[in-house]
C-alpha cells in the first residue's frame, strides 16, 4: 500500500498540535503509518536539532531538498527515529561544518549531502545500509570517512571532488563500488579494506586520486586482484589469527594518523607486538580496546615522527621499550585500566611534555621516564607501591614531582642527574629513598 502523505504547512493548518519551536522551523508531512517526514525548513540557521518527535509523532525522515540551500546552517542533530536522509536534503548548505546521524538511519540519499563544502567530520552509524549517488558530493572538507560494516554498495560518485579526504576506512560487507565513488579526492592517501577485496569494483573508482599510491587490505582476507579500482593492493598489516583473536606483526600502511582496526577478519585484535617497531612514516594511532598488553617490547620503538597516542580502556601494561626514542612524542593518554608501566617505556622521548599516571597504577618501571628531558612536573598515584630504578633518570628540566602515599620503594638513582628537581612532596611515609639524587626538601 502507498504511503499517504499529506503536506501540513506549521503555522498554517495545525499551529494548535505542534510546539512552538517546531512551528517557527519546519514544513512536516504525515505518513500512514502516523509518522512524521521533515519536507522544509524555514529556521534561523545556526545549530538545528531535528526532534525525534513532534507533538508525540515520531520524525521518521528527511524528505527530498527538506534543508536544501540554508545557506545560514551550521550544524544539525537528527533525533532517534529517523531511518532516511532524502534526495538532495541538505544540498547547497555550504556552512553546514558538524551532523549528527541517529543509530536508526538506514538510508543516505542520493546527493543528500551535495555540495556541503564546510563539512568536515560525519560519523555514518551502523545500521545504514545505502548511501546514494553523490551523497557528499564536493564535501571538500570532509577529511575521513568510515563505511560502516552494514553497507554493501558504494554508488557512482558518492564522494568525488571531496579534495580534503584523506583517509576512507571500509566495512567488512562493501561488495559494490561503482566507478568514480572518489574520483577527485586529490589527498586521498590512505583507503583500507576491513574485509574481502569487493565482488564489483569499477576501474576508475580512485581516477584523479593523486597522491593514492595504493590500497591497503587486512590479514585473512580474500580475493585481492592485481588491480583495485585503478590501485595495486598492499597488506596493510601482517599477523596472525588464533581461537584468541588477531596478533599483529608489521605495517605496512601509509602512515599519518593511524586508527588500528579493532577486528580483522572477523577476529578481535589482541596484540600488536612490535608492529609499528621504527616506523617513520606514523605521526599518532589509537590502539583498540581488544589489546589488553604488550607482552613484546618495542611496540613503537623509534617511531621518531609519533606526536600522540591513545591507548585502548582496556590496556593494563605498557610494555618494556614500548615508545623508547619516540623524539616527537608530546602527548600521551594512560587509561585507567593500566596497573603496569614496563621498563623504558617511555624512555628518551625529549617532548613528553606532560603525562598523568592514572589511580591504578602500582608499579613504575626501570627507566620508564628516563632521559624525558620535556617533563617538568609528575605525580605518583597513591595506588603505586615501586618506583623502578633510574625511573627519571635524567629529566633535566623535572622541577617538582609527588609520590602517593603507598610508595614504600624508590629504587636506585631513580631522580638522578634531574638537575632542576628542588621538592619532592612525600604523602606517605617516607618509603627507601633513592641514592644519588640531587639534594630535594621531603614534606
């Protein structure tokens, strides 16, 4: 049975059944089954968030051309019963930089998105399974993309012209790209395949992509050609898989940001031994959840252009050497989950400018901060009970630090040669002092 709509112009015909807000900014359509389509916009601009209902009728889409050429819009939230973006719906909206998409979203239209030239992020919920024609056409600000493992097909021309994409990461199920989905991504560097190389892929689908040297696919899997639309494929990572899950090896992808899969070839990745071991090609990754350890060193030893790491809630260990000589090393964040920090791990990182070791932590390992000249400031957490020998060995520029109140070891020479290290606040009682260390007042 078709669907009956009927056009309800707010503040015309119904101004006594909908809010006040949703009068002043939107043109509806009821459906048949008692919901609501969003078929215009007549609002201010600025932040817009779309109901997940109007006067208790659930917004069940966005119609054709509904926000088509609001110049004035800057970012929209979609409410959570929305299950389709319609035919141009945002088209034209050129100062549109931030949407969010419900979990309920099913289906991206064609040119939904087209022409959206400030857009710069979009995160695309699993559970949508079509992304239409054109759908971010000359998104030239859109810098990554990931297509979630619910789609199948890629249409013609879906991303062309989006000259800032750099980065575009595809699901397990993607078995369809027509040609020319990102012809014109002229930064397009990086574009990984989580799961078997695509049934039907055309042969210009990267035409004009200039810096794309290749692409890149995921242990264990299957059906890789010698050319993928217009690109020779390269193993991204090499590793193997076990009843456990996925352990890691090697890398060789392009480098720059890195976000590592979570699951490859449909197991969980658990270990990425000394994958990234003097990689200089990386600047920041951000290692899953699955990895609970490093139970090999040297993880991301001399990764000497890493800026930043962000290590998965569920690690507990950092492992020995694990980012030694990572001289660009300025940030790092130590989830809470984390009980060990291993021998060295964060060794000669001279721009480690600050790091906070979380409540939870009971062991500081041998030189794990040695030679971090950029340190100026470290607190222990009261939940530690050792401080490894050498542990700041030479922070020269290491003025103050405070040790928690359950330290009752500080190994040997642990604050040696820091130089500039004037107080040492004590909570506890004082534990086994370190020796040669520079004179420091206890409170």
């Amino acid at each position: 049975m078709m669907m009956k709509q009927n056009l309800i112009r707010i503040g015309l015909l119904c101004a006594a059944l909908l809010p006040a807000a949703a009068q002043a900014q939107f043109s509806l359509a009821t459906n048949g089954d008692g919901t609501v389509t969003i078929v215009g916009y007549y609002g201010p601009g600025g932040a817009v968030t779309v109901p997940g209902a109007i006067n208790n009728r659930p917004v069940s889409a966005i119609g054709n051309a509904a926000f088509s050429y609001s110049g004035n819009l800057t970012s929209v939230a979609i409410g959570a019963n929305v299950t389709s973006i319609g035919i141009n719906a945002f088209e034209y909206c050129t100062n549109l930089a931030g949407v969010t998409l419900p979990a309920s979203l099913a289906s991206i239209g064609y040119g939904a998105f087209w022409w959206c030239s400030n857009l710069a992020a979009i995160t695309i919920p699993y559970g949508v399974t079509n992304i239409g024609n054109n759908a971010f056409f000359e998104c030239s600000s859109l810098a990554g993309v990931t297509i979630p493992d619910s789609v199948s097909c890629i249409g013609y021309y879906t991303f062309q012209g989006c000259g800032g994409l750099a980065s575009v990461t595809l699901g397990t199920n993607v078995a369809n790209i027509e040609d020319e989905a990102f012809y014109g991504c002229t930064n397009l560097a990086g574009v990984f395949f989580l799961g078997d190389c695509p049934t039907n892929i055309g042969s210009q689908v990267f035409y004009r992509d200039t810096k794309l040297t290749a692409v890149y696919y995921s242990p264990g899997t299957t059906g890789w050609v010698a050319n993928v639309g217009g690109c020779p494929p390269v193993q991204c990572y090499s590793g193997s898989a076990n009843n456990k899950g996925m352990n890691l090896t090697g890398y060789s992808g392009p480098g720059g940001a890195v976000t590592i899969p979570s699951v490859m070839a449909g197991k969980t990745v658990i270990d990425i031994a000394d994958t990234f071991e003097k990689c200089l090609t990386v600047t920041s990754v951000t290692i899953p959840y699955g990895v609970t350890n490093f139970p090999t060193s040297y993880a991301f030893f001399k990764c000497s252009n890493l800026t930043s790491v962000t290590l998965g809630t569920n690690v507990t260990a950092t492992g020995s050497a694990e980012f030694e000589n990572c001289a660009s090393l300025t940030n790092i964040t130590i989830p809470a989950s984390v009980t060990q920090i291993g021998q060295a791990s964060f060794a000669s990182c001279p721009n480690l400018v600050g790091v906070i070791i979380p409540y939870g932590v009971t062991n500081v390992g041998d030189f794990a901060f040695g030679n971090c000249g950029g340190l100026t400031s470290v607190t222990i957490p009261d939940s530690a009970t050792n401080i490894g020998a050498d542990a700041f060995y030479y922070c020269a520029n290491l003025t103050n630090i405070i040790i928690g109140s359950s330290v009752t070891n500080i190994g040997d020479a642990a604050f040696y040669h820091c130089a500039n290290l004037t107080t040492v606040y004590i909570l506890g009682s004082p534990p086994a002092m370190v020796r040669r260390c520079s004179p420091v007042t206890a409170m």
